[in-house]
DNA sequence: ATGATTGACTTACAACGTAAGCTTATGACG
DNA sequence: CGTCATAAGCTTACGTTGTAAGTCAATCAT
C-alpha cells in the first residue's frame, strides 16, 4: 500500500512546485495542505517540516512565478527595456492566471526581481531620471501591468448576472455604454494593454524632456 | 436570554454593511457566515435568506464600496474629468484598505459604477476619442488607478523577512536599489500616484493630439 | 553499538461553509 | 375567529479546513 521505494525527499522546492501545478490545473482555493501532500503522496502535515504554514506557501507561489521573468536583455533606450520589462511581467503573469491573486495581496517587488529592479534603475538614472523619480516609474510601471494583467485575466467564475444587464438597460439610459456593445465584441484586450503601455511610456517621456528642459535654462 | 424586543428584520442591505464593518475593523479573512450573523444578533444560517452564499456577501462588499464613488461633478475638460475620477475612485478603494483584495478578483466595471462610465464615455467621445480608445482609455485608466491603490494599500502582515534583505545585500551588487534606500524614507506614495497619473494623462493627450492631426492631413 | 536528529505519520480540535429540517411570526381569506 | 400559506428565523449535522501535539522509524556522527 504505502509507496514503496525510497522517495526522493521533500523540500521547499518540491512543496512549492507540486502547489504551484494544483494551483494551475485546479485555481487557487484548490490548495489545501492536504491538497498539496497528496500530489507528493504525503500527509498533510509533512509539509510543515518544510514550510512554516499555508501562508508561506502562498508567498512562495508569487516568488517562484515571479522568479519565471526572464533576465533583461541589453536594450537600446530606457524606454524600451521599460516596455521589454512590462512585456515580460505580462508575460508571466499570464502564464499563471490563477495567481493573480496573490499579486494583489503581497508587495510586488521582492527579491527575485531584484536583478530586474536594478537594472532598470541603472537606466532610468543614466536616461536622467531622479533617483525618486526613477522609483516612482518604476513602480507605477508595475502597477499598471500587474493591475492591468489582473484585471483582464482573472479567472472569472461563471456568474450569469452581470453579463445580460448591459444590453437591455443601456440603450437610452446610457447611449455611450449601448455604443460598446458592437465594440467589445472585436476588443483586443492585448491591444489595450499596449494601448496602455504607450500612453504611460510617452508620458513618462514627456516629462524626462520637460525635467531637462527646466534644468538647463 | 433570546433578544427580547422585536428586531427589525433582516436585510441584504443590513447583512452588507456589517460584513463592511468587519471588513473594515478586523480584515477581510475575518468574515465568516458566523461572525456575520453574531454582528446581528442572528444565527449564521439565518443569513441565506437573504444572499445566496458567502461569496455572493463578498461580491456585494465590492458592490457597496464601489457605490460610495461620489457622482462626477461637470468637469471643464475630458483631462480634468478623468483626473477627478482616479482620484476618486482612490479615495473610495483607500477608505476600505482590507477589501481591496477583492478588486483583484471582480471585474472592475458593474451595474453600480455604471454612471460614472457613462459620463467619462460621453466626454471622451466628444473629445475626439473613437469608440474603442475611449473604452481603452478607461479601462487602462482604472487598472493603473486600482493597481497602484492595491499594492501601496494592501495591509500588509507583518512579514520579517523582506525588509531586513535591501540593506544588507545591495551595497556593492545592487548600487542603484541601495541608492534608494535614502529615498524610500522621504517617500510619498500619493505623491507616486500623481507622478502615473499625470504621467497616463499626458500620454494619453499626445495620443489624442496625434490622432487629430493624422486624420486632418 | 548508541544516541541524537530528522522527517515522516497519526490523532485531535476548533472553525469553516452550507444542506436539510424544524419552528414560529405574519397576514390573507373563508 | 379559525385556518393555512409563506417567510424568516433557528437547530442540527456533515465534510473540509489549518494546524498543535505526540509518535515512530530511518539516518548519521561518534
């Protein structure tokens, strides 16, 4: 009955992987701690040699997704290694829709990114950016993403109630909101994240040429 | 020994606003159908009279936060429109700090933030904006405006192990994060979310302004 | 060989969401 | 006034959860 050759033995990385595969295939209140033994043919308890308690496990989760962006390559402007990063934050999250979640409760910059964090800095800084400016880009740059990417890819569980009420009381109540209608049938949510991303980009730029212009006169 | 005077009945509304108050004094893992029903005075069964379950509770916490977003006054120009109504919306999101987790999980537009939807809508299409950018416009306008609310708001528990790591770590290796260690005491995040707002603004007026001009030539 | 350490398993408990059934107050209608 | 339907509360019960506490077998240093 019991699993009879010698198993490998559990570790954080194990725990955090097996979670990490119940979360994708089955959401995120999927896990339980006995969720999580049973796909590492364990008992629950088990686990807690290893992680301090649920909690940390959820912790994990966003550190070993996050730990998925890939390094930066060598960009050419400080514009585009921003819109690369976003991209790539995108990217991940999207891979793991069902985390999402968790992007919302934990702080988004956490050691694994570090790297990505000090690059960009480094950049922003040459380009001319104040070291507190260059902070505040680089955090409402992933605000938005993470905002954005939260917001369009959270796995929506089936409620019937919010989708009919926008055709049958909007047409003259509400003409601007009947007029979306045709539109959101062919909306491009990736295109509305560059949409997004552009808007945010050519402002941050505007205002790193308005900066140098104040300083030189 | 049973609540002596008759008590007024029950009420989805009722239910609502205490589940708030709980929310909102003890965090949003807090409420459960019993604590719910105690801050009434009535068994937790009692409660699925009137909502369906204790997700249909969360849903209408969203409901009722987002309804307390105060109706757009006329405002002179699409820009100043849309600024008052980030700031607004942050306003009502920073009011009710624990229920932000539950903005990650909903999608952001409902029956109760219709209004508002409409009026930005209307003058976004005045202004010049197609029927799709004004509706990427909001949508990107409300995702930079809850992502950042959420990550600088969410209450964060008190984790030790993340804070300690900036200082010790990345002196020599990470220059540019260490340079900011000084700067993070000085920090104002409201200021942060003025530096993104502005930022999306002008990004989003040069993409208007342009817009403009192809079609004229 | 022995003793300590590790890491698994077992048991147990309180709290959770909610299904099912029961009880009582209200109000319509003969 | 009596009857009875409906509504809205209460009670009990079940399965699941996170995890504290205790047990036991394997591994390893000496």
């Amino acid at each position: 009955m019991r699993q009879s050759n010698k198993r490998e033995p559990l570790s954080r990385e194990r725990i955090l992987r097996a979670a990490l595969g119940v979360v994708d295939s089955e959401g995120l209140e999927a896990i339980s701690m006995r969720r999580v033994g049973q796909e590492l043919g364990v008992e629950a308890m088990s686990l807690y040699n290893h992680v301090a308690n649920k909690a940390a496990i959820l912790d994990g989760l966003f550190e070993i997704v996050l730990a998925e962006m890939p390094a930066a390559t060598k960009a050419a402007t400080w514009q585009v290694a921003l819109r690369d990063n976003a991209r790539a934050l995108r990217l991940v999250l999207r891979a793991h829709p069902h985390t999402l979640p968790l992007f919302a409760t934990r702080p988004a910059v956490t050691p694994a990114s570090i790297i990505h964090v000090e690059a960009a800095l480094e950049l922003l800084r040459k380009a001319g950016f104040s070291a507190d400016e260059a902070l505040c880009t680089l955090q409402v740059m992933v605000a938005f993403v993470v905002g954005h990417t939260v917001a369009g890819y959270s796995p929506t569980r089936p409620e019937e109630e919010s989708r009919p009420a926008y055709e049958q009381l909007s047409k003259q109540d509400f003409p601007r909101v009947h007029e979306l209608v045709a539109v959101l049938a062919r909306h491009d949510i990736e295109k509305e994240f560059e949409f997004g991303l552009e808007a945010m980009l050519a402002g941050l730029e505007a205002r790193l040429t308005r900066r140098k212009a104040s300083r030189k006169e």
